[in-house]
C-alpha cells in the first residue's frame, strides 16, 4: 500500500527565514516522489518532482530512500510562498498520486 | 485558456438526488484522473481513464459512482442518489501519458448535499 504522511499541518516562518516542510512516505517498491502547491484561489499544481533533480522557485528536495523521506526545503522563504503544500507519491503503471493531507505554509512579513 | 477545465464550479444538490460533473482535459492528454478532497485531506484517487478504458477504480468509488470517457475527450462523473457524506471537492487532472508526466488539475467542483 501506498502511503504518505506529513506530520504538519500548519507552519508558520517568517520572510528570509529557512523553511521546511516534512514528507514520509511508505512504498514497497520504487517510488516518483512529487510536490504540489496549491496558492490562495488557485489549482493544484506541480511544483517540483524528485527525479527531475530541479531547484523551482528557490525549492529543493532530496529523496532519501534510506529514511523514506522527501523534505522540502527553501533557504529564504518569501511571502508569496503561502500556500498549501501537498507530497504526492506515484507508484506501479498506472501514474496515480496518492497526496499527503497537506501542511499550510504561512510567511510572515 | 487551453489547462483543464470543470463545469460546474458549485453544485448545491438535496440528498437523494442524482448529480453530475464534466471534465474538459487538456486536448492532446490521453490520462484523465477524478480524485475527491474533504476539507483538511489530500485529494484521494477515484478512478482514471487511459483514453476511452477506464483502467482503475479506488474502493472509495462506491455503486452509486459512474465515470465515463466517450471517445477519449471529456469525462463524466455522475453520483446516484446523494448521501451527505459525498460533499467534498471533485478534481479532474489530465496527464499525458509518458512515464509520470505530471498532473494538470481543474479547478473543482464543489459539491454540497443538503
């Protein structure tokens, strides 16, 4: 079974602060690891996969199969980065997601 | 705008009544998912269709749910006989069909059973 946790909900920073947003995932097999963004009144969208290896908007993640992690992670985060945050897991050949519930990323001025 | 689009937006229905979406995918992808989002979760897996095959259905996609894909184009998503427990968001997203291409997502629609 395919599953993804992410243990906050909420996390609030402030501007230039370092910011991370945790993701575990559980897979038996080898997994495509993606992350979703989804700002104020707008559609889900993707913002970075695992094997593209790409840094999108100052963000990174690294896939540590050893801790079955996908960490997000910005150095200096900036208000426009409010917004929901969704870890996505992709498995076998049918290409479905399975999402993490989400954490709410806050960046204060 | 050519992304993926979603009609309606906001359907407020009574229970026991029938409803249903449609899902307009980005014309060249031949992958078309239908996840649900309660508030608080992350949207989970319905169905998906390759082309016209509807190739899986999540356990969540319970008898009263029908999908369907004519010709590969547009789907439908129809709820028979409403239960208040179905009010979330519907999500369409479209793929095109290389190894893990990325989701394209709809805007929604958002269900209300009163």
């Amino acid at each position: 079974a395919q599953r993804v946790t992410q243990p906050e909900k909420l996390l609030s920073v402030f501007k230039g602060a370092p910011v991370e947003l945790k993701c575990n995932y559980s897979y038996s097999g080898s997994p495509e690891l993606f992350w979703y963004v989804q700002y104020s009144r707008q559609r889900l969208q993707l913002l970075l996969r695992h094997i593209s290896r790409e840094s999108i908007k100052g963000f990174t993640a690294d896939l540590n199969k050893g801790e079955t992690s996908f960490h997000l992670k910005k150095p200096f985060a900036q208000e426009e980065d409010s917004a929901m945050y969704y870890c996505a897991l992709s498995g076998g050949s049918n290409y479905k997601l399975t999402f993490g519930k989400g954490t709410l990323l806050t960046v204060n001025p | 705008d050519t992304g993926v689009s979603q009609d309606p937006r906001h359907k407020i229905t009574k229970r026991g009544q029938n409803v249903t979406f449609r899902c307009d995918p980005i014309s060249e992808h031949n992958r078309l998912y239908w996840y649900r989002q309660t508030l608080g979760q992350g949207p989970e897996f319905l169905t998906y269709f390759q082309n016209e095959a509807q190739l899986e259905k999540s356990r969540l996609l319970s008898d009263r749910f029908s999908a369907e894909r004519p010709k590969g184009s547009f789907s439908t998503l129809e709820i028979q006989r409403t239960e208040q427990g179905d009010s979330a968001m519907y999500l369409c997203a479209s793929s095109f069909g290389l190894l893990n291409s990325p989701l394209h997502f709809g805007n929604g629609t958002r269900l209300t059973v009163t």
